[in-house]
C-alpha cells in the first residue's frame, strides 16, 4: 500500500519508521494522506488527520486498516460478464450492485455487467469498503453517490456521478442508511 505522508520534518523519521514497518511505503501521489494536526491537507483523495502527541491511537488506526485490508485481500476484484467475454473489475469502479430476477448486475459509470454472486453474498463482502443495501434489489456504493434527496414517503432518492438511473432507498432501508452517513 502506498500512502502520501504531510507532516513537520522533526517528526518525519519515527513516522516513516512506523509506515515502513506495517510495509506501507510513502508516495506524494497517492490518494490516501495522513496529514499531521496543523498542516495542509491535499486538495484530492482521502486524507486522515492525526496529531503526533496521540501517535498510539494512529498505530492502532494502521493495524486495524492493515488488518481489514489482509482480510479482504481476496475479495479486491471481481469478475463481470457481458455478453459473451469477461472484464475484471475492482470494487471502486462500481456504482452499485442490483439483482433482476435471478441474475446480479454490478454498473459501473461506463457499463452494467453480470456478476455470479448473489446480493446478500456482496452486501456483507463489501460492506467494510463503503457498500450498503438500499432496497431490495440494490446496494450501492456510498462513495460514487452524488446526490441525496428527500423523496416523497419518508424515502431517499440517491443520484450518481456519469449515470442517469436514480435509486431510491426504501422506508425499511432508509434509518440503516442514515445511520451509516451519521445523519
């Protein structure tokens, strides 16, 4: 894993150390910045904010990544059919996950493929990477939401970057779904 490291010079080397021993190495292109408390945090990507006098509470946040990301090693591609040939897909590139009948798609912004797994199979695979179940028929990928709309029943309406389809959250779904953004 590669991560971009912002931090003061005096604290540089015992950071770099830490990073180096949990095999993270440090590339001011990566899209995930661990940013010191005080300093500037990248204008893209993810970043995380940690202050160096609670450095335990940091190393604990790496080994519990570290941990999560060994876990799902297996689970990081997937495989989609259209047509008749195959593509591989990482779980990133999806939008969102939705059966019809008995076939599961997963859309991505350029295209829809169909997947071998089943809804329930891929809502607990990948809840731990930002998907979470909607509906019935739909679990989405909470990063590629674009918009969120009160909708009529109580019920959400989600919209999403490059695609014109709109999902709503069903009633059932919609206090889990909140929850989930801490709304």
């Amino acid at each position: 894993m590669k991560v971009n490291l912002v931090c003061s010079s005096r604290n540089e080397k015992v950071l770099i150390e830490i990073f180096k021993s949990r095999q993270i190495s440090l590339d001011k292109s990566a899209t995930i910045s661990f940013v010191e408390r005080g300093h500037s945090t990248p204008e893209s990507g993810v970043s995380v904010l940690f202050n160096y006098f609670e450095l335990n509470d940091l190393i604990d946040f790496m080994d519990s990544f570290q941990v999560s990301a060994t876990k799902n090693h297996k689970l990081e591609l997937l495989t989609g059919k259209k047509d008749n040939s195959f593509e591989v897909i990482k779980p990133d590139m999806i939008c969102f996950f939705m059966s019809d009948g008995n076939y599961v798609y997963c859309q991505t912004e350029v295209q829809r493929l169909e997947i071998n797994k089943k809804l329930y199979e891929l809502e607990s695979s990948y809840a731990d990477m930002g998907f979470i179940r909607i509906n019935k028929s739909h679990v989405v990928n909470i990063l590629k939401v674009n918009e969120i709309v009160p909708w009529f029943g109580g019920r959400l309406l989600l919209s999403f970057k490059g695609i014109k389809d709109e999902i709503p959250v069903s009633r059932h779904y919609v206090s889990g779904f909140k929850e989930f953004l801490g709304l």
